[in-house]
C-alpha cells in the first residue's frame, strides 16, 4: 500500500446526500479496509491499491466492455475544491462532509490534514467508522470530527471473527473510548437475517447501549439489501451471501420497537 501522507486515495465522492449524517452533506469514500465484512455493499472500497474493472456501457443499442479505474489519489487542496461547491447547502440545511469508506481511518494521517481543513473552513465533520484501528490511533483523532456514525456488528465473538475477519474487541473497546469522551455519535447496526437479528445478539447489543454515556441516543438500522452482488463479480470478489434474503418491514419494525426500549430514537435507514 502507498503509505504517503499528503495526499488521499478515493474511491467516490456523493454530492447532496441525506443518508450520512444531518443535513444535506457531500461523503467521501476512502478506499481500503482491515474489515472483510462478508454484505459489505461498497466491495470496490476493500482493496487499499488502485484497481482496474471492467464496466458494461450500452451505446447505439450494443453492449461495449470499458476498463474503469477504481481508486483516485487526491490532495487536500483537490477535495476541498470540490467539498466546498456545496458549502451553502451545508450552512442552510446544518450539514456538512462525511468521510466513509472503506475505512477512513486506514488513511488518518491524511484524514486529519482534510478534517482540519474542513474546520477550518466553518464545515461539521462526521466519521463513517467500523471502529477497528488501533486505541491509541482512535485516541488521538477523536476529537477531530463533531460527530460519529459507529458499526456494531454483532457481540457474537465467533460470528464477528467469522464474517468480518477479526474479533470486535478493538472496536467496543474503541466504541467505550468514544462514550467516556462524551463524543456524539450515532449507533449504526448493518440487519443481517440470520447473523446478527437473533435475540440473543440483539439484546446484548441492547445492554451495550444502554451502558454507554451518550447524549446523542440515536440509533440507525441499515437493512441488508442485495444490490452489490454486480460489484462483487466485476472486482473478482466471491460473493458469500447467496441465500440470504433482505430482512423484511414487518422484522425491520420490530427490532426499532425493541432498540427503542433502550430510550434511543431509533431509524430505519442511514
């Protein structure tokens, strides 16, 4: 992996989002992630390397194969060109820059030089994060970024060794770092039917929470969906969750009304 500091290496840039945070918000996506999570839905946000695939395009009817380059290396100067085209819908709507990934936090030298920049430039910054780096790298930036969105996986040791590629030691050690801080942050829980919506997960996740210290008390369910298998197969990745269906409304709502217990304000969705 190219270790240089000065610049960043990208993989999307999505203008006026609503699903990354408050506000209207442009989110980064850093490539490269210590993660293997088998439903990532952001396959091509894996590898910490420059990739190259190729795409379909339709023209005149006909089907044309086209070699895509996956992966940008930007400078801050060049993000910050482009974050601050929408800085008006930042200030009238309270929004800002999210960085995502991938995991940010795999390219924090750079990271932090763009997080400085966007502050000081009057812009909220939100960290998209698995949680998994180091505690004395998590130590040392939180207190860079005004708000976190934060992974939980599943509390299942074996599952989260199985279907992630570690152990989530690190993260809810991470996770307790961020709460004793009294940091905001946001409780993210990816819902995998038959991985982390059983009962016994959901309430230890439940405990966690409720432990925690934190002010913000919200809590976002992202439902599995399907829709990168096309991405696993151009990348060359093996698609492992064939089988597995989309949790359904009915599920999706009853696992809001159970985490809602905990007094979090709960949401379907980013």
């Amino acid at each position: 992996m190219n270790h240089q500091t000065d610049k960043g290496l990208i993989f999307d840039i999505k203008r006026f989002s609503v699903n990354d945070g408050p506000g209207i918000r442009t989110t980064i996506f850093f490539k490269g992630c210590p993660l293997s999570c088998w439903w990532c839905h952001n396959p091509e946000g894996i590898s910490p390397e420059t990739e190259e695939v190729f795409v379909t395009e339709k023209l005149d009817g006909k089907d044309f194969l086209r070699k895509k380059q996956v992966g940008t290396w930007f400078s801050v100067d060049e993000l910050m060109k482009e974050i601050e085209k929408e800085q008006v819908f930042y200030e009238t709507s309270a929004g800002g820059v999210t960085f995502s990934g991938g995991e940010p936090l795999l390219q924090y030298e750079f990271l932090l030089k763009l997080t400085d920049a966007c502050t000081s430039k009057g812009i909220h910054t939100c960290l998209d994060t698995s949680g998994y780096v180091s505690p004395e790298i998590f130590k040392s930036v939180i207190n860079s970024f005004d708000l976190f969105l934060y992974d939980i996986k599943t509390l299942d040791n074996e599952k989260h060794i199985k279907y992630t590629g570690f152990l989530a030691d690190i993260i809810l050690a991470n996770l307790q770092t961020l709460a004793d801080a009294g940091k905001q942050f946001i409780i993210r829980i990816p819902v995998i039917p038959g991985i982390n919506d059983h009962e016994e997960n959901i309430t230890a996740v439940k405990d966690l929470i409720s432990r925690l210290n934190n002010e913000t008390k919200e809590l976002h369910l992202l439902p599995y969906h399907a829709i990168a298998k096309g991405k696993y197969l151009r990348f060359g990745r093996e698609f492992k969750m064939s089988g597995v269906n989309e949790p359904s409304e009915n599920e999706l709502l009853r696992l809001k009304s159970e985490f809602e217990e905990t007094g979090y304000k709960v949401k379907i969705g980013g």
